[in-house]
C-alpha cells in the first residue's frame, strides 16, 4: 500500500548500513538513501551502495559531493578572541598573534573591505576593517575561538572557487561506476555548475546520472531559473544557506526555489534539521513538526533527514514521524491541486493530457492515476500538479523507477518484460496495483499513453478514465 505521496531521502552512514537496519529504514517510509562524502570515504560508501543494493531495487542511492569550501588553516591552538580585537587573515603564514590562514589562495584579493567574515558555520563574526596586498585586517564582533579547519563563509561575496574539487570528482566517478542514481552538488552558483559535473560523468560514459543541485548561497539563488534549467533537481540546503543570507531571508528563498522548480517540472527536495532534536531526543518539537508540514503545503517533492537518521539515536523514529506528519498534512490540504495552469514546454498535446487527467482528480472519486512513460518526463510533469491521487508507472527500468523516487506521489513497479503494446502495459498494470490491494475491480482510474505501438515514442496521446474491470475487459487479453 501507498502510505504517502511526499517522498523521504535519509543520509547514513558506513557505521550504520548494515541490510536489516536499511530494511528498517525502508519499511518506515524512506525513499533515498544519501551519501554525505564530507565523512565518508571511498570504501565506507561503497559499502553502504551494496547494503542498499541487497535490500530493493528500488531505494535510489545520492552521492552527496562536498564541494568548494574556504576553511581557516595552519592554526595549531585555538585563538581566543573578544569583541573589538583585530585579527588578521592571509593565504600565506604570518608569524604575528592573533593570525590566520585560509585554504582558499584567493581570498584576500575578492573580499573587499567592509566584508561581513563568518567563521565556524556563523558561530564567530568579524568585519573587515582594511585590506592590505597580502592580508585582511577584520575587527571581531562577539566573543569565541577561532580553530583550525573550520568552515569561513562571505555573505554576499561571490568567491572565484572552482566547481569541483579533486575530491568531489573522486567521487563523481565512483557515483558513476557503481551507478548511482543521484548526485548532489553543492554549492551550485550556476548553471556552469552543473555543466561541469555533466562533463565529468559524460567523459566516464555513464551521463544517466541525474544531477540534483544543492541550493546553498545568494548567488546560487539570484541564479536559480538557470540552475532549474540545467538540473534533474534541486536541494534547498538550509544550513549553509542560513549562514549565507540572513535566517529570516530563508523561508522566502525556500519558496521562491520550491516554486521555480514547480514551474519548470523539475523535484526539489526540502533540507536541514527538519527534525533536529530527534537527533538526541524521541519527539520532535512543535516548530519541527510545523517546518515539515509548511514544507509539504509549500509544494516540495521530498523533505530531508540528515543527522537524525546519520548518527542519531532515533533514526527509525525519526523516518516513522515524518511519514505521519506528511500522510497527515496530505489528508488536510486542499483537493485542488497546486498548478491551475497548463504546463507549458513544446509538448501541448501531452501538456493538456496531463491537465485534464489533473481536473478530473478535482471532481471524481479516482482511486489511482496509471501513467505510460517511457522517460518519465509525462509523471514528473504530472507530479508538478501535486495531486491529491497517486501515480504508478510500470517499468522494465531500475533506472527510471529509482530516478522517479524523487517525484511527488510517484510510484513505480517493476516487471521483467518491455511492454510492444500499450494494452499489455494497461492489463498488466492494473493487475499489479490489484494485486497489491491499492485498487479493487470497482475503482475509477485514469489511465494516460502513447501510441498503441510502444516502438514508436510519439509521447503522450490518450487519456482514459474507466473502472479497473472494465477497462482490463475491453482490452481482452
């Protein structure tokens, strides 16, 4: 049975991957399984690739890259400092107190002066006071410590970084190689961003890989129709974002992303501490529960665990409350859908299918929508409607079935044969979903394909809308 339509991706890791944990995971609600490379290594994730592989073929896997970060460096004891001090910042070793270096050799000449410094994800602010060739005078402005290898964010600064680290490419390949499904790019600026992964995975020869791109920075969203445009997805990634751009500016970052990519078909998946204290504690907090379900009535295709299921001690819990919160939030919205107008790319004729099977959702009793879709575009751009009915689709692809792990209220069944004909996809469609007790004899479905010869892919060309014993009756096979 389909328990509900919002899609959950869980992060894990190597020191807690074994099969019945995975299993566990899965049977609460999850999706995706992600990857966070940031503390991972090549083995560590390999293993969690075959623990997942043992369990379904259809959990998808997301590699999660780390991306171009500055970071303090060369910094052997902590540096305490107090409102008002002044603190030095260079690339290169400065034997004077109060000292420090970055990673990043560029820093010094693109922070202007009168630049906003963050140290140690915003813990530590300084402002940059005077500039000099080869260092940044900053004055702090609250008290705290300054240690090695933690992370400096510019608040709207945008930094020369390059896109991939030799580090995210090691594990662009390995994504490649083992066939993952998803990789999650951090830090995308723009849609050069995502061209340059592109171009990594099509060197390898594996370009089925579908990119997802982490939202994280205001340039990444002053630049997010472009990166919509280039990306299989989107992350809105709160944590560094929250660093970025001032925290009250998030939430309206976070639905102007969910809706760019509403607009253009696209999943996005909603990120960061939506259920934080269950890290350490067995329930949620009001405003937790509260961020979940806005998230969802906001349109988002899937929301995020990170800690909680990574390294927390109440990971299947954790799975267990977001599902409740978001068959909840599903049963109380309301029925119409969230795009009243037609999609609009060069398909119309399948663009005004899809609309139509939409508006019948609103005014019958349809028990489940089946989809032909041979590339899944036709179910992603249905699941932008956010319906209130879900979607199956019947494959012979592991592929397409995972890709559409993603999509909102999308579920995909997998079969050994490729369907020649439009009416054996149908029958043997609707047998599936009677056999898993989703629809019964009696049931309303709408039934949306192609051409009768499934050889010849002309896109979308018909919507049916029968009970299930009449329309397996009518096609007599």
């Amino acid at each position: 049975m389909i328990s509900k339509l919002t899609k959950i991706v869980a992060t894990i890791s190597d020191l807690r991957c074994e099969p019945e944990h995975i299993k566990d995971l899965y049977d609460a609600g999850v999706n995706v399984i992600r990857l966070n490379t940031a503390h991972q290594s090549h083995e560590d994730t390999i293993k969690v690739i075959e623990n997942v592989r043992k369990i379904s073929n259809k959990i998808a896997l997301m590699i999660d890259t780390k991306g171009p970060e500055v970071r303090t460096a060369n910094i052997e004891n902590p540096i305490i400092v107090k409102t008002g001090d002044k603190v030095i910042i260079s690339t290169l070793p400065i034997n004077e107190p109060n000292s420090l270096q970055t990673n990043y050799d560029g820093f010094v000449k693109e922070v202007p002066q009168g630049s906003k410094v963050l140290i140690d994800d915003g813990e530590l602010e300084m402002t940059v006071v005077s500039k000099l060739p080869d260092r940044l005078i900053c004055e702090i402005k609250n008290d705290g410590q300054i240690k090695n290898k933690k992370s400096i964010n510019t608040p709207g600064i945008s930094l020369k970084l390059q896109s991939v680290t030799e580090k995210d490419r090691g594990f662009i390949e390995l994504a490649a190689k083992y066939n993952v499904d998803f990789i999650a790019h951090s830090f995308v600026r723009h849609s050069k961003d995502v061209q340059d992964v592109q171009k990594i995975l099509n060197a390898i020869g594996n370009p089925d890989v579908k990119i997802i791109s982490k939202i994280e920075n205001q340039e990444g969203i002053d630049n997010i129709e472009e990166i919509v445009k280039a990306s299989y997805g989107i992350m809105v990634a709160r944590g560094d974002m929250g660093v970025e751009i001032p925290a009250e500016d998030v939430p309206i970052a976070q639905l102007k992303i969910t809706q760019t990519c509403i607009k253009y078909g696209i999943p996005v998946i909603t990120a960061t501490q939506m259920l934080h204290t269950m890290i350490e504690n067995p329930r949620p907090t009001r405003a937790e529960v509260s961020d979940i379900a806005n998230a969802i009535l906001n349109g988002t295709d899937a929301i995020m665990l990170s800690g909680e299921t990574a390294y927390g001690k109440y990971p299947i819990e954790a799975v267990k409350m977001m599902t409740s919160i978001a068959k909840k939030v599903e049963k109380h919205r309301k029925r119409t859908l969230y795009k009243d107008e037609l999609f609009y790319d060069k398909s119309t004729t399948r663009n005004y299918i899809i609309k139509c099977a939409i508006d019948a959702t609103k005014i019958m009793d349809v028990k489940a929508i089946i989809v032909d879709s041979l590339k899944g575009k036709t179910a992603r751009i249905m699941a932008t409607y956010r319906a209130s009915v879900p979607l199956f689709i019947t494959t012979n692809s592991e592929r397409l079935a995972r890709e559409l792990t993603l999509s909102y209220g999308v579920y995909s069944n997998l079969v050994d044969n490729n369907f020649k004909r439009t009416t054996e996809f149908v029958v043997t469609s609707l047998k599936i979903l009677k056999e898993q007790g989703i629809v019964t004899d009696k049931d309303t479905v709408i039934i949306i394909s192609g051409n009768p010869n499934r050889d010849i892919d002309k896109g979308t060309e018909f919507m049916e809308i029968n009970t299930v014993e009449d329309a397996i009756k009518g096609r007599n096979i």
